[in-house]
C-alpha cells in the first residue's frame, strides 16, 4: 500500500479488537482499522488490500487462536 510498510500485528490487533474479521466484513468496518492504522484516506484500495493481506497472513491465525473453524 503506497509502498508503506503494513504491520500484521496491529492490524490483528485492530481487527480482533472489533470482533474479527467476519464481524468487519459484516458490518463494514474497514474504514475503522484504516483509521487505527494510520492510513491516508486517499488510498481508496486500503480496504481492499488490508482484507487480502489478512485472509492471506493473519485468518488461520485468528480461527486457530479464537477456536473457530
């Protein structure tokens, strides 16, 4: 994302504090991690990249630590 570096921790943070990544997709709380990370609002994929990333580095985690399947 604009050649920005993304840190997976707190972006596992932000979205496991919201109540996971089901819950952000649900509700369309993509704007609010976007924010808590920092991110200009002119990156108008950010949602878009911030979820693959997720699905991609951060999900299997999430289920495997929440103990969901």
């Amino acid at each position: 994302m604009a050649k920005q570096v993304l840190d997976l921790y707190e972006l596992y943070r932000l979205v496991v504090q919201h109540g996971g990544l089901v819950e952000i997709i649900n509700k369309k709380l993509w704007r609010e991690i976007t924010k808590g990370l920092n991110l200009p609002s002119s990156i108008t994929s950010a949602a878009f990249t911030l979820r693959t990333q997720y699905q991609k580095y951060l999900y299997d985690y999430e289920c495997a630590r929440e103990g969901l399947s």
